[in-house]
C-alpha cells in the first residue's frame, strides 16, 4: 500500500468514525420510539448490496458495541476501576483493563441476541445455519443496546449518595427489564405469528436462557 493509498483508506475510516457521532444517538432514538420497525429494517438491511447497507444508522453489531462502550464510560465515571479488572483471582486476571473489559461486556450482553435469535429460527421452519440466524441477530442486536443502557444507568444511579437514589435507579432497571420484556414478546409474536400467550412463553424461555448463560458466564469472572 502506497501512501496516497493509505491516506484514502485513513480518510475512509475517519468519516466512518466521526458519522457515528450523528448516527449513533439517531439509531438509539429510532429504537426507543419505533423498536419494532427498527428490528425489521435491520433484517431487511441485509438483503440490499454491502455497500448500500445501513446508509441511515449504525449496523447493529457496531451499535451494540458502542452502546457498551458509552455503558463503561458511564461506570468508570461513577465507580473508577471496575472490580473485575482490580481483581487477580482466576478468569477475571484475563480482564486487566478497559479493552479486555469492554470485550467481556460483549461476551456478556450478545448471549442475547445470540440465544434469542437461536430460538427464533429454531421455532420457525428455517434450517439453522450462519445465514438463517445472521438476520434474527442483527435485530436482535438492536434490541439489546438500550437494555444495556438502561441498566448502565440505573445500575450507576443507585451509588449515588442521594437519599432517592436506588429507588429511582432501580426503577429505571425495572423499566429496562419490562422494555425488553415486551419488546421480545411482541417480536416473537409477529415473527412467528403466534398468539401473545404463546409468545410469552417462547420469549420467556429464551430471555430466561440468555439470563442463566449470562450469569454462568459472569460468575467465572467474578471469583
């Protein structure tokens, strides 16, 4: 690669960074108002040419990662170093500093969309394979983002030294759980054209897998 060659590819790169600044709250505010649609068209984005995918919003996968990213700034701001990387004692001495953190977060939070597009495609009549649950998990990935953030945030909002403030940060992890709760209902629902009671059902094994993976997953870390 020549020079003329790299700076193309540097000017590539800083616009594709910077367009995240405009992109990355727009996605967020599409996923809050219209959460369902916005799943839909990240599924219907895959089907349009690579170069013509996501014009208008950030791909899931990347979404996701930042959403975490803005999470951890969060918590470093509140709490300062994570007990996970101060800690030295078994798997969590892999995780000594904010990029093996961020990447234990992503480990941690896409046992969602990864189990929860697994059992969308298992329930329907598709065949499981990388192709049939890459679309399931690209929505999926949107759908977890402001989950994620919403217990950032009620999460840090609790050890503030306000009277009113675990009440009001667990009300806004309550708020998240109900959001996404629902969310997934109604997703299978449609998805799957099943019945809401039924629904319930599915998403509720699915997001009770997800939890149970999750925790397992974060309780080798945590000792």
């Amino acid at each position: 690669m020549n020079f003329v060659q790299w700076l193309n590819s540097l000017d590539e790169f800083l616009y594709e960074l910077m367009s995240w600044i405009v992109f990355f709250p727009v996605t967020m505010g599409k996923i809050l108002r219209h959460p369902l649609q916005t799943m839909e068209y990240a599924e219907a984005q895959l089907s349009l040419a690579q170069d013509d995918q996501y014009r208008a919003a950030v791909s899931p996968p990347v979404f996701l990662i930042l959403t975490l990213m803005v999470c951890q700034a969060l918590e470093l701001t509140v709490f300062g170093v994570n007990p996970v990387v101060a800690s030295k004692h078994g798997l969590a001495a892999l995780v000594n500093d904010n990029t093996t953190l961020l990447l234990l977060r992503l480990m941690l939070f896409g046992m969602f969309p990864l189990v929860l597009a697994t059992r969308m495609v298992r329930k329907s009549a598709l065949d499981l394979d990388r192709e049939t649950l890459k679309a399931p998990f690209y929505a999926q990935c949107y759908a977890v983002a402001p989950f994620a953030l919403m217990l950032s945030i009620g999460a840090s909002i609790t050890h503030l030294p306000i009277a009113t403030a675990p009440a009001i940060g667990l009300g806004i992890v309550a708020a998240a759980f109900l959001f996404y709760g629902l969310l997934q209902v109604r997703w299978f629902a449609i998805k799957l054209e099943q019945s809401l009671a039924k629904a319930m059902l599915i998403a509720s094994i699915g997001l009770i897998e997800s939890i149970v993976f999750t925790f397992v997953i974060a309780a080798l870390f945590a000792f």
